[in-house]
C-alpha cells in the first residue's frame, strides 16, 4: 500500500534546526491525562468546571470565564452575546488570524476592516473612528503578537458611539494593562489554546464574560442550547429555545491547561527574556526594524516577534540555510475571495506599505537563549551583507 503520509514541517527538523513554533507541554501533562482516562469524564466534565475557575481567578480578575474547544468558537459566541444580527456593522482589523472574522460569515454580519498601526500591526484606532457610521455594533480589535491594542482609546470610542468591544487575546495571554487584566477593557475577551499558543491543550479556548448576565446562555448554546446542569440532575423538561453548538472543552484538554498554568510565570518570562534578546542584539537600522510595545500602559506577554524589512524574502530564504525557520504566519484577510462582497473600493495604505515587509523570528519554549543569541548574530550578518 501507498503511504500516504504528509510531512507538514516547513523546515525538516533536525538537532540543528530551530523551529518557528513549538508546543508547549507541562512535564506533569502526561500524568494528568492518564489520571483523566481512569475516570468516567473524558469529554466536558468536573476538570473543564475547575479549569474556569483557575483561569478566571489567574487572568481575568473573576469575571465569568465559559471554555470551549477553540478561540473560534468564543468569539463566534461573543457575537451572538453581542446581539450582532444580520448586516450590522462590525469594523475588524485587516491584518488578524482569519478565526477573527470568518465567524462574522457565519452571522452575515457585514464587515468593515480597519487598517493597520504600523507601530504595532494593531487595528488602527483613527481609521476606526473615521469608520464608525449609525448602523455599528461592534468594534473586534486583536492584540498582534502580544502587543497590545491602546485600551483607553477604544473604550472612550465605545463609550462615545455606544459600540460593543470584543478582544481577541489569542495571542496576549497574561498581559495586563495599567495593572488590571486585560479583560476589564472589553465587553468580551477570547483566548485560544490552540497548539502553538501560550498554553495549549492541542485546540480549546475560553470566553471571558464581563457582564454575568450572558453567563448562562454562553453555557446553554455550547452546548447545543441545553441547560446540562438540569439535565444531569433529571429535571430538563426536554426542550431547546436557542440554536447551541457543539463548543465544549474536554476535561482531557482541562486537565493539561491546567498544568500550564502552573508553569506560567516560567513560559511567560521565557517568552519575554527571548524578545529582549532580538530586540537588544539585532542591528536595528533603515535596513531592519520591528514590532514594539510604546504604551507604557501596557505590560505585555509576547507570543511573536515581528521584524520589518525590505529584504524579507532573501532574509528569510538565507535564513533557511543556516536551519532557521521564519514565516509571515497572518496576512491581511482582505486577499482572500471569501471577504470579497467587504473590500470594493477599500484602501489600506499602512498595510499596503508593509506587507512585504514582516517576518516573524521564532520564539517558544523550547528555544534556548543561547538560540536566540545565534539568530540575532546570523540576522545581522546576513543583513550587512545584502544590498
């Protein structure tokens, strides 16, 4: 018989070779699932109820938190909490992860895109505003890389136009601004536990809730619009009143979640010390710049780092060479034909001028710093030896 098998590596990896991305696993990860397969909960069960109330306490002040089996899935339901109904207008950001805004698709919601900051590759705050019209509803705004959006701006916009403000924190997990957690600062806030995120359990999320009263519907339509409380104590009249999902953790994924919250403080410091790194020992110069965090506001928690340069593409090729992976990872969405009907006569010169432009370097827990110090070293030489 054939084989079949796809090597989806886009750099073979070898002991030599150091790899854009990698999973962070918590060494008590196989403990903890094998402790869950001796159970009766394998699916969402007591470990998914006590994963909330960890992550909530941890990174969200307390507030509600819902988890679910993908960032997709919460903030598809941030938009039916949100009341977004047919043709409202919801303004995104251009640059994003597609999970951002194909949900919006699902509600034909009508999108409006926001360009970029080229600061931060953050959705651009003064085209939001000069995009805001009667029929708003939402802003969605995402934290690119861990650099975070100016928070006090979009709520003294929503406040202003009385909008909805929905964060996308898939990549800021832990950052606080102005020492409050981020989820203070938007009427939702999603995160994802997709495999090369901070945290992972291979896929999951989680839907961090600031007013309780969307509590118990985010949990009804997770699951298929059932109330499971009810029904596991024998009492469901045998009825659904809202269209659910199948959008639920596993206590197997909880079970590791948890486990990488209890190592944290160390992914999250690793993570930081490896962008310090870059940011120290790369010759930054007209030939080479990169994504930073200006707002002293902010405290931040990195999951990539960006670097702009005209010689994106031979960097990255000769790069190669030397076993170092490097990819542009998101691209502006408005390329693709699925948001077509949204970009008729649309312009976005920000991220028209960089999207040739930026590259993402590796940083995971499984680099050393040592790693980091060799990619900066080899960046440079390649860059003072290209015209």
């Amino acid at each position: 018989m054939k084989n079949t098998f796809r090597d989806y590596s886009l750099l073979k990896e070898t002991k030599k070779s150091i790899p854009l991305f990698y999973p962070h696993i918590p060494k008590n990860a196989k403990k903890a699932v094998s402790k869950v397969l001796s159970t009766r909960w394998l699916g969402q069960g007591p470990l998914v109820d006590k994963f909330e109330n960890v992550f909530s306490n941890k990174f969200c002040s307390e507030l509600p938190v819902v988890a679910v089996g993908s960032g997709t899935d919460a903030l598809h339901l941030s938009y039916i909490l949100s009341g977004i109904k047919k043709n409202d207008e919801i303004i995104c950001p251009v640059f994003t992860c597609t999970a951002t805004n194909i949900p919006l698709l699902y509600i034909d919601a009508k999108i409006k895109f926001a360009d970029i900051d080229p600061i931060t590759f953050n959705i651009s705050i003064e085209h939001v505003e000069k995009l805001i019209t009667k029929k708003t509803k939402a802003i969605v705004f995402v934290n690119y890389g861990g650099l975070l959006c100016d928070l006090d701006k979009l709520n003294k916009l929503a406040k202003k136009y009385k909008l909805i403000l929905i964060q996308d924190a898939a990549q800021s997990l832990g950052a606080k601004y102005k020492d409050k957690s981020i989820c203070k600062y938007a009427d939702f806030t999603i995160f994802s536990f997709q495999a090369i995120k901070h945290i992972t359990s291979g896929d999951g999320g989680a839907l961090c809730i600031k007013n309780k009263k969307y509590l118990e519907k985010a949990r009804r339509i997770r699951w298929f619009g059932i109330d499971r409380i009810k029904k596991q104590e024998g009492t469901w009249e045998n009825d659904i009143t809202e269209i659910g999902y199948k959008y639920q953790l596993t206590d197997i994924g909880a079970s590791i979640l948890l486990e990488s919250i209890n190592e944290f403080s160390k992914i999250k410091n690793h993570r930081n010390k490896i962008y310090q790194i870059y940011s120290k020992n790369i010759n930054f110069s007209k030939k080479i710049n990169f994504l930073k965090n200006i707002d002293k506001n902010a405290k931040c928690v990195m999951w990539l780092f960006t670097i702009l340069t005209p010689y994106k593409d031979i960097l990255q090729k000769k790069l190669r060479k030397f076993k170092i992976e490097t990819n542009q990872v998101h691209f502006r969405n408005d390329r693709y034909s699925i948001f077509k009907k949204y970009i008729k006569n649309k312009k976005f010169p920000n991220m028209q001028k960089f999207q040739n432009q930026y590259l993402v370097l590796p940083m995971h827990t499984k680099m050393k710093i040592s790693d980091a110090v060799k990619i900066s070293k080899t960046i440079n030489y390649i860059i003072n030896n290209t015209k």
